[in-house]
C-alpha cells in the first residue's frame, strides 16, 4: 500500500469541509492539475482512506442526541451495534472504550421521537444500561 503525502492531506482536507468541491478547485489550491487531483482521489479511494462521499441533510430544527450505551459482556458488542444501527433515528453507532461499549447518535424532529428511540434502543437484547445527553448547540 502507498503512503500519502501532504498533497493527499491536504486534498483530503479539502473534501472534509465540502466533498463538492470541484477537482479544478482542489487542483488550484494544491498545485495540481485537474487530472492529478483525479488520480489521487482515485487512488485513496481504492487504498481504503477515502471510504465513501456523504451528504449532510438538515430538515428543519431537529433534535439531536448521544447515547452512551453499556453492553451485556455476555452479548457479543458488534452484535447489539448492529441492532442498535437499526433503530429508527440513529444516524451514526460508535464502538468505543471507556465505562460504555456503544455511542449512538440519534436525530429527530421531536423530543417524543428521541425518547422513542431510546425506548427502542434499551429494548435491544444485551443493552445493559444507557445515558443519553440532549445536544444544545452544535459547532
């Protein structure tokens, strides 16, 4: 596998603030062009560093959540990630260390969906205990 240099970073830099940004845009900024700016993308996305391009939607003033999930040690993590993904509202699911096992971010329109979701989330077979954090301001 090859390694990436300051050029990639930087490229990559770039897309992180805004995947739209055009390769000629990109090109001007980081002394390539167009087709250099091509190349790489390509390349880091066959080497696995650039994974996938996203949208961010925002419809309206949602609600958002964390919730901290601690697991069952007899239940298998990976597996209650991935029923946790599939609640209705979680937008991301985190596998993390510390005193909780899951980070589950959640979405909503309104207060009775969060709760909704958190009702769904400690419904799943090895959630042993959650604490959820309403996001006041986000940057």
């Amino acid at each position: 596998m090859s390694s990436i240099d300051d050029v990639d970073h930087a490229i990559i830099s770039t897309l992180l603030k805004d995947s739209r940004t055009p390769y000629t845009e990109i090109a001007k900024r980081v002394g390539l062009s167009e087709a250099g700016v091509r190349k790489r993308i390509d390349r880091l996305v066959k080497m696995g560093v650039i994974k996938r391009f996203t949208v961010e939607v925002e419809y309206g003033a949602r609600l958002k959540a964390i919730s901290l999930i601690s697991v069952d040690p007899s239940i298998a993590t990976p597996q209650v990630s991935e029923r946790v993904r599939e609640v209705d509202g979680v937008e991301r699911v985190y596998e993390v260390t510390g005193v909780y096992d899951i980070v589950a971010v959640i979405s909503a329109l309104t207060m009775s969906e969060i709760n909704r979701c958190i009702d769904d989330l400690r419904k799943i077979e090895g959630v042993k205990n959650t604490n959820t954090m309403i996001v006041l301001k986000e940057w």
